[in-house]
C-alpha cells in the first residue's frame, strides 16, 4: 500500500525460571531503509544501518531520558486512526481521568518498529487497544528490543507471557521509555470503557475493575 514502516520480525521464545514464556533473542529487519534492529536477553540493544561508505555500522540502543508525560512523542498506529476505541483513549476527559497528557502525536505502521523508534530515543510511548488485537510475533521481538534499550512494555491483561494457546494478546499493549511507564499505562486504562476489559481471557474480572482503573493494581505484574 505504499507506506515504508512494514518490517520482518523474528523472536525466540524460551520459557524462564518462574515457568513464563519469554523472547530471549529478537531481530527487525526494515527492507525500505536496510536497517536491522536486534538484542539478546541481558546484551543490550543495537541498530545496524548502511551509511555512505558502503559499510554497516552497528549502534547501542537507549531510550530517551524525557520523564514528563507532557513532554512524550506519542506513537499510534496510522492503520486504524479511526478506531472508536482509540479515539476514546486519545480524547476522553473528565474530572477523573483528565485530559491524556503527551507532547506530540505520531503516526506509524507496524508495532514492532514503533517499539524499534522508542528504543532509539526518538519517541517515549505507543499503545494499541481497541478492534484489532496484537499478536505474539508481532510484539515479541519488539518487546526485547525495547527493554534491552532500558525501555518498558505491559499487556492490559495484567500478565505479559508468550507460546499460550491463544497467541492474541487481550486488553491492548503499551510501550514506553521506562522513565514513567506506570504513570502512562494509567492514564490509558482509566480512559478504557469498563466493558472493555470486562470479561476478556486473562483480564482482570468485573469486581477488579474500579481498583484496576483506580491505580490500586500494578499492572506490571
């Protein structure tokens, strides 16, 4: 369709001490700007990109320093800016929840180099709830990538874990620069209609969902 953020992304998948599956090694290659991203559980993050010599040059990933959510360059996906979902998230206000605090908005395709473009420190969040649902191998290798960079990423449903026997991840996902990941993963749920994460696999159940959008839950968990 013409847009250049599409990607190849490979994980390995290993189960860890406590039982969870989790991505161990992760690689993105983006074909339009010859760039691949990458990272091995505990080594860190790194971008390799031809430049003008003709040569590959590797780089180490971090993400930004920005803490103040106001000041946050914020990813969403451009194939689904009408989603009634995320346009509630975007622009909901009331005296509970406020107005969504983030500097800047942009738009890009694919989530796995959304998450590539925190890890570079070229933007702070991306979050995706709504119709369509993220997949495993679309998160994955993005996942490790980012937190290698000293980033952070949560699965709405309370438990991010991989290799179950359904490989949609319910409830949305978020990704940001790990200075204020809490703070952010807040603002989000507390904008999420209660019917929405009501009655999802693996979500939290009805009588959880007052404390869950209070903030009484860590949602890293």
């Amino acid at each position: 369709n013409g847009d250049n953020d599409w990607c190849v992304s490979i994980a390995l998948v290993e189960r860890t001490e406590s039982g969870l599956y989790m991505p161990t090694i992760g690689v993105i290659y983006k074909p339009m700007t010859d760039e691949t991203f990458w990272a091995v559980k505990g080594a860190g993050a790194h971008r390799e990109k031809l430049v003008r010599t003709g040569e590959y040059v590797p780089k180490t990933l971090q993400t930004s320093v920005v803490t103040t959510l106001s000041d946050f360059r914020l990813l969403v996906s451009g194939f689904h800016g009408n989603d009634p979902i995320l346009q509630k998230v975007l622009t909901k206000t009331d005296q509970r929840c406020g107005p969504l605090m983030y500097g800047r908005l942009i738009e890009r395709g694919s989530a796995a180099l959304k998450m590539c473009k925190i890890a570079k420190g070229e933007a702070e969040a991306y979050f995706n709830v709504g119709a369509r649902s993220q997949y495993d191998f679309d998160v994955a290798a993005g996942h490790l990538i980012l937190t290698e960079a000293g980033g952070e990423f949560s699965a709405l449903e309370r438990m991010m874990h991989y290799n179950r026997d359904n490989l949609t991840i319910p409830g949305g996902i978020v990704a940001t620069n790990g200075r204020a990941h809490p703070e952010f993963v807040q603002q989000i749920v507390c904008r999420l209609p209660r019917e929405y994460l009501v009655g999802r696999p693996e979500c939290p159940s009805e009588l959880l969902i007052d404390e869950f959008q209070d903030g009484c839950i860590d949602v890293r968990d």
